[in-house]
C-alpha cells in the first residue's frame, strides 16, 4: 500500500466510525478492519484483510515523530488523536506477535449531560459538593470516561472553580465556561499520574479529575487531596462498590491499610458502578449500582466490614441509593432490555430473576 492509499484508507476508516457511530476501530494482522457497534465487533469487508505492512502503515499514520519513536522504544503507546474538524479518538497501538495492531476508541465531540447520557439524576448532588472522593467504577469500554466528564462539564457551566484533569490521554476537550479548566495528558504534560496529582494540590484547585488510578501512590494522593479540601473525582476498574472499597485498601501494605480505611471512610462521598447494555430496539443504556457515603457507609468502611455495603445499597433507596440488580429489573420493567440480556450483566442473577418475577 502507497502512503498516499494508506492515508486515504485511514480517513476514510475514521469516517465509517463517525457515520456508523461506532465506539471502536480495530487494526489487526490477517483481519479486515473492525468497528465495534453496540457493543458488537463488525469486520469491514469493502476493504482488504490487513497484511502486516498495511496494519503498520496504518497505524504509524497516527503518530507524530515523537510518538513514534517512543512507540519503537517501548513496544505500546496511548495517546489522542485528532481526525480533522470531525472527531477525537484515545489510541492505543501496541505489538502482538511481532506485528504492530492498534485500537481507536471515538471521544464524541459534544459532553453530553447526566439526562442525555440516561444516567440516574442523584448524580447531580456531586458536582454541587465542595470536597470528597468521587469514584466511576466498572469495566472497560462501559462509559467512565463520558461519565466523569458529564460530572466535570456540569461544574464547569455552574460553579466560578479551577478544575484540573489529569489524564492518559486527553479525552474530553472542555470549553471553559464559568470554571478554568487546566487539562494535563500524561506523557505529554506530565511525567505521571502521581507526580501530576502532587503538583496539583500547589496549583490552586477546587476540582481534580484523574482519569485512572492505576497504583497506591495515586491512590493515596487521591484521598489525601480530598481531606485537604478539594473534590475528587476518579475511575477505578472493578465491579461494584464494596470492591471498590476493598481494591483500594488492599493495593497498600498491611501495616498501612488501617490509615487508608479511616482516610477514606472520611473523604469518599460516592461511587457509581455503571455497564452500558445492549437495549431490545438496539444501541445501549446504561445501569448503574450507587452508593452514597451516608454514616452507616463511612461506619462500615472504618470497621472493615465492607461486604456489608450492599445491603446498605439495597435498603436506602429513599435516600438515592440504588442497587445494581434494582437499576437492572427498571431497564426490564421499561422494556428497554431482555430480561437474559439483563442476567447476562447482572452480579447476581439469582437475585434478579426473584426480583423479576414478583
């Protein structure tokens, strides 16, 4: 493939993403070119299975000479990509079996809000808080990101605040409105996670958005950010909130975890598990398990007894709690989801099937 076909060949792979609403691209060796619709791969026959020189060439397309000379440095790289006025995609390329694939997920170009994301409205008490630990929980690919930066957009059009990001990579590009809003990409803007986090706390912050925490040291400098008076907000990857809770305080030595689990009784305000699910009449919605840090929450974290929170969950509705099974049987109820698709997506099948045959 020339570089002129290649160049042309990748525009118009991002244009299928744009039109199709796909969420992924794929670029593998011996497949065709692959979007990810609703949740579901769909290979792109109208074009070629990829050699391993046209998936390079492809892939190498997206990169600045800086990115890739790390990318040949280091085997894998993240980083955001641009597609003309239309799109922004977070990229990840990366070898396997000696040839180069990558993976192109579409950042929308308009943050939409908590109501037009479908999102449970008690959301909104977050973004009013002043200080706390915020934590979007769940797998990859079900929507933190967009979540976190519905969260983050709100405060920006409602409250005069200094937000700073810190991401890997930029996502969301976000127009200030009545906040500043200072966006750090790791690798780019900063050396990482931590040390950006660190830095943070002597640039003048209200609000602080970091988009993984993948280590203690962010951890802890995550919770001690919000005891000292401003609001966090991050993502974790794990299924539900009282394992949250756990993977946060077992990612510390033992001899620090009893410092951990009162720091945190103390900061966290909230945590939101959501899955986006495919919907009978297609595309997908989200469900979503929250919980909100109320005294028994706080009381159970400092004692140890997390396993506890889900009943805690389950029987404070009135106070916006919501179980994930509970946002699970609505979706059902509402027609908006099978009720094996709802099953399929549920930590507890059992308990939902009961739920739903009432």
């Amino acid at each position: 493939m020339s570089a002129l076909n290649a160049k042309i060949e990748l525009e118009e792979l991002l244009g299928e993403v744009v039109t199709t609403n796909a969420s992924d691209l794929h670029v593998s060796v011996g497949r065709h070119p692959t979007l990810r619709i609703d949740g579901a791969l769909l290979p792109l026959a109208k074009y070629p299975v990829l050699t391993p020189e046209a998936a390079e060439e492809l892939s190498f397309l997206l990169f600045t000479p800086e990115q890739k000379n790390f990318f040949l440095a280091e085997q894998e790289i993240d980083f955001s990509y641009g597609f003309a006025d239309k799109a922004r995609f977070r990229v990840n390329v990366f070898r396997q079996r000696g040839f180069v694939s990558a993976a192109l997920r579409l950042i929308p170009s308009k943050i939409r809000t908590i109501e037009e994301l479908n999102l449970p409205v008690v959301l909104h008490r977050f973004t009013k808080l002043s200080q706390g630990f915020f934590l979007c929980v769940g797998p990859a690919g079900h929507g933190k990101s967009t979540t976190l930066a519905a969260l983050i957009d709100e405060i920006n059009h409602t409250r005069t605040e200094h937000i700073i990001t810190i991401e890997d990579p930029i996502e969301y590009a976000f127009s200030q409105d009545r906040s500043i809003v200072d966006q750090r990409e790791v690798h780019h803007d900063t050396k990482g996670f931590h040390r950006a986090l660190r830095s943070a706390l002597r640039q003048d912050p209200n609000v602080i958005m970091i988009g993984e925490m993948r280590d203690s040291e962010t951890i802890s400098a995550a919770i001690t950010a919000a005891e000292t008076g401003h609001l966090v907000l991050a993502s974790l990857h794990t299924n539900n909130a009282a394992q949250t809770i756990d993977r946060i305080i077992d990612s510390f030595p033992p001899g620090q975890q009893a410092q951990i689990r009162a720091q945190l009784s103390g900061t966290i305000v909230g945590i939101v598990s959501q899955r986006l699910i495919p919907r009978i009449d297609g595309g997908r919605t989200p469900v979503a398990e929250i919980l909100i840090a109320n005294p028994a929450v706080r009381n159970l974290i400092r004692e140890n007894k997390t396993h506890q929170i889900e009943m805690v969950v389950e029987t404070n509705a009135e106070q916006g709690m919501v179980s994930l099974n509970r946002s699970l049987e609505e979706r059902v109820r509402r027609g908006e989801v099978s009720p094996d698709m709802a099953e399929i997506y549920s930590l507890n099948p059992e308990e939902l099937r009961q739920l739903l045959s009432r």
